[in-house]
C-alpha cells in the first residue's frame, strides 16, 4: 500500500461489497447500533480491503460476503453476520445459537442471498460514501 494506514489490530473490521445496496445497507444498520465505535468498516473493493484479504490468506476472495476481521481471528459468510450480532449483544445476540448449525447449511442460505442481490436490492454506481460523523470508523 502507498501510504501507511492505521488499521486497528484489536476493534472488529467489516469488509463488504461497497456496491451491493443490501451490503450498505447492513453498514448502516450496524452504525447506529455500535454507539461505542467499536466497528470499523472497508469495501471490499478498497485498497485497505484488498490488503487485510491478502493480510488474511483471502486474496483470492470473492466479492460477494461480508468478512469479519477481529484480531487474528477471520470470519466470513454466515460466520461473520452471527458473530458480528454477538458482538452487538442485546437482542442480535439471539442469533448466536444459529452457529450450532452446520456451516454448510447456514452458508447455503448465505450464499442464495449473495448470489441474488444485486437482482434483489440492487447496485450502486460508487461505494458508499460515509457521513462526517462515522468517517473515522472508514478505513478507505
């Protein structure tokens, strides 16, 4: 990367399609859900994306699933969406037991939702821009 980039080692990081209507749209359902400002989030498209993939042994990822990046630990599909509910806590915390089902199923669904939302929800002709207030949790 050209310019070094403070990227947390510890907050939670989530990468996601920055074209995808339904993956903006999880971002900012996440904002002001995460008061404490513990998420920080990149597209996937970005160069900050690109390098934590390959940073992760994920260079070779495609595009269509939300990552979780939380210390050494990486989630992706389904894994992340359940982890990153538990981090939340309260209510969204209930969909913690869904990580008792077998991944191939829960990815399976994940998978019929990626694979179709772009025809679903859409797509944007630019990432997201975030608003002044979050454009500190942006690492893009």
């Amino acid at each position: 990367m050209g310019e070094e980039l403070e990227i947390p080692a510890d907050d939670p990081i989530v990468l996601f399609d920055g074209v995808c209507n339904l993956c903006t749209g999880f971002v900012q359902f996440l904002i002001p859900r995460d008061p404490a400002g513990r998420f920080h989030f990149a597209s996937l498209q970005s160069e900050v994306g690109e390098h934590l993939l390959a940073e992760h042994g994920l260079d070779d990822h495609d595009l269509d699933s939300i990552v979780l990046i939380e210390g050494k630990k990486v989630y992706v599909k389904s894994g992340a969406v359940i982890r990153i509910a538990a981090i939340l806590g309260g209510v969204y915390a209930l969909a913690r037991p869904l990580r008792f089902l077998p991944r191939r199923l829960r990815d399976w669904g994940y998978d019929v939702v990626a694979a179709n939302r772009y025809r679903i929800f859409g797509q944007k002709d630019q990432c997201m821009m975030p608003t002044e207030d979050v454009q500190s949790r942006f690492l893009d």
